[in-house]
C-alpha cells in the first residue's frame, strides 16, 4: 500500500499523457490552439519578453493584426501607453523553463519560433500535466502525516477522478488552477511543519509559496488565512500562536522577506505597465457585493460545485466526522471556503465563462482533502466502506462520463440545462 501512494503521481503522469492524446482525437476543433482563454494571459509574458523582447505588449497585439481581440486580457493604459496585462505573471514563471526547451526545440524540427508554434503549445500542456503530478505527490505527503496509507490512496484517486482535477491537469492545463493546486498542496505540506521546526529554510520556502500563491492568481491570496490559523481554535490556541510567532520572528521575517521578493515581480510589472505599484488589473470587470450567487456557484446545474463535483460534499462531511484530527485545519478552512464562495459568487459573471465543472474551486481540491480523508477513516464497519467504496467508484466513473462528453463537445462549457443534461446519457440518433 505504501508503494502504490508512492506510485499514484507518476501513474496519474502517464494517464494524462493518454489523456491528452485521447483529447486531441476528440476534440472537434483540433486546429485550436492548446494556449487559449485565460491561459493566453498567464503565458504571453514569455513570448512577449524573450522572442518580441518588449514588455509593452505592443508587438504582441500588432500581431494579431485586424483579429486583435480586446477580451483577451490586454488593456492599453492610457498614462504609459503600454498594455497591462489583467493575468498576474505567476504562471508564466513557473512554465519558464518548459518554455525555453521549447524555444530551443523548435529550431530543431523545423517550428516557427514565435512562441505558440507546436513545440510550445505541447510544452504547455506537458508543464501543467507535471504541475499536477507535483501537486498531487506534495498532496500524498501531507495526508501521509495524518491518514493510513489505504485511506491516502483512497483519498488521492477521489481527488484526481471524481472532480475536474484531472481535467484541468490535461486538456485545460493551460489555466492556472493546477498550478495553484500544486502551491496549495505545498502550503498545506509546508505549515505544519514549519510551525514544527521553524528552520531558515523552511522560513524560506513557506514565504517562496505564499508568494507563487498570489503572483499565480491574485484572490488566491485568501489561501494565505492557512498559515496564521493552522492550529487555532479557540482562545487559548490563538494566545498560543500569537505567542509562537512572537518567539520566532526571525523566521516569520525571513518568510516575509522571501514573500516581498517573489511579490516584487508582480509590483514590477504593475508599475512598468502603468505607473502605479498597486493597480486593479481587472479594469471593466468588478463584484457586486450586494448580490451574490451563492446558492447558484454551490448548487446550480448551469456549475453548482456540488452538482458537478458531489464529492466535495462527502468531504464536508468528514470534516465534521473527524473534527478531533483535522481540528488545526478547521478554521482557516472554513474562513477559505466562506471568502472564496462570497467572492466567486460576487463576481460579475458567477459561472467563470467556458469551464468543466465550476473551475474557480479545482486548486481548493487540495483543501477539501483532509476532510475526505477523514470520512473515510472514521467508517469503521465493512459494509460502511463497500457502500463508501462503491459511492467514489460510481463518481469517479461519472465524472470521467461527463468529462469524455465535455472533450467531445456535448457538454456544453456554460449553460446547461437539465435537458441538454439528460441528453447526455441517452445515444446519439
């Protein structure tokens, strides 16, 4: 058992490598790019630096030519004029060197250098296939340190199969969310233990990942709660922690110096592209805060995190089950979960546009973990774990249903109703 949670990342590889090729055979469109929507944003800064070799995003847009699109995330700042770029430049980072063994390959078989040619619309998805490998061996690692091995591996395959992890690990590998479920299972790894042995490189690489949280994608700065809170409870426990990073402000600075550096980046490009350090790069996108889509983000067919992903609610469940063990991970949970929904359900468009699933919850995978861990570890009659056992069985299958009909076109990215639903289990004419 040991030695199949050791081998669950690299198996988890090899199956998203026949995924990808299995979603480049049924995609209907296969002349589309892989690089598209908001994985366009997130990446354009490496072409734009190292092949145009202009920050300003100009070259980029004039090459669009009369297709030039506005929506894409690129706004003219009329100060500087120069293009801010909405998508944080966290990702781009992180698949940089993917991206220069693709420059260098694409000279090799002939590839125009340009940036999104083939060798670099594989050399993204291959990047965000190995960010969910990394993810889900820092995820085994964490779960490790609270749950059996059986119990882990449970756990890992519920993950990865009943949600659209996966999916977003493979065919839209492009956006950000795996790569922020990759930091958020580091956090997760890096707490506890840092709160253990507070060393210098433990300090190091705590505030190392609560930067890449935030320069990946902004709001994820919420997840940010886990490391004041991992441990709090009630009075005393907060009395304790305040006390604790009193004691070890060494370190705390040391994290906090190595966040600032990793932050520098994205306060850079704010002030190159307009002047200002601090910037909403959202410009003409807002929240409305008086009107939030809760029960619609959580419940909805159109992209209900519970309807899509049912799962999730068995972890709900563990949490509760298994408040004693996970009782350190309760609250800054909890506070996550609260924030996130507000926000998300705040958001002007609720549904997150074109998406398997309700996509802006793929990186809280890692957070609901533990929780499903738990339910699992507190069944403790055979029959409880067959019917359990055969619950994640029938979801892992569903999923992977609905996900096969989403690659192929029948499911629709936003919109579905319970008519287009149902048509999806009865044969086509």
């Amino acid at each position: 058992m040991h030695r199949a949670v050791r081998l669950f990342a690299p198996v988890v590889g090899v199956l998203g490598l026949l995924g990808l090729v299995l979603f480049y055979f049924q995609r209907a469109d296969k002349d589309l790019p892989f690089i598209q929507s908001d994985g366009y944003g997130h990446y354009v800064y490496l072409p734009a630096l190292f092949i145009q070799h202009d920050p300003t995003f100009h070259k980029e847009v004039a090459s669009w030519g009369e297709y030039w699109d506005p929506n894409v995330g690129l706004t003219l700042d009329a100060g500087t004029h120069r293009y801010l770029n909405r998508f944080p430049p966290g990702q781009a980072l992180l698949t940089l060197p993917a991206f220069f063994l693709a420059h260098a390959s694409a000279g090799l078989v002939g590839a125009p250098r340009d940036g999104f040619s083939s060798p670099y619309q594989v050399a993204v998805a291959l990047n965000g296939l190995l960010a969910l490998v990394i993810g889900l061996a820092l995820l085994s690692r964490a779960l490790q340190d609270l749950y059996p091995p059986a119990v882990v591996l449970a756990t890992l395959t519920a993950v990865t199969f009943a949600t659209n992890l996966f999916h977003y690990g493979t065919a839209d590998a492009c956006f950000s969310h795996v790569y922020s479920f990759a930091l958020f299972a580091a956090l997760m790894l890096l707490v506890p233990r840092w709160y253990a042995a507070p060393t210098a490189r433990r300090s190091l690489l705590l505030g190392l990942v609560a930067g890449l949280i935030v320069l990946v994608r902004n709001p994820n700065a919420l997840a940010l709660l886990f490391i004041p809170l991992y441990g709090v409870h009630d009075g005393a426990t907060q009395r304790a922690r305040l006390a604790f990073l009193r004691a070890h402000l060494p370190s705390l600075a040391l994290a906090g110096l190595a966040f600032a550096a990793v932050m520098s980046v994205l306060f850079g490009f704010w002030h190159y592209a307009t002047g200002h350090w601090l910037v909403y790069s959202y410009q003409g996108f807002g929240f409305q805060f008086d009107r939030p889509m809760v029960l619609a983000v959580l419940f909805s067919i159109r992209k209900g995190l519970f309807f899509w992903a049912p799962v999730w609610l068995f972890a709900a469940w563990g949490f509760v089950r298994d408040r004693e063990r996970l009782r350190p991970y309760l609250l800054p949970f909890l506070l996550f979960f609260i924030l996130h929904t507000y926000l998300v359900s705040a958001w002007w468009h609720w549904p997150y546009g074109r998406s398997f699933g309700h996509r802006a919850y793929t990186e809280a995978s890692a957070f609901f973990a533990p929780g499903l861990a738990g339910l699992l570890a507190t069944l403790r009659r055979p029959a409880s774990r067959r019917l359990m056992a055969g619950v994640l069985v029938l979801l892992v299958l569903l999923q992977g249903f609905l996900m096969l009909r989403y690659w192929q076109g029948k499911l629709p990215g936003d919109r579905t109703t319970w008519a287009v639903y149902r048509s999806l289990f009865t044969p086509s004419p």
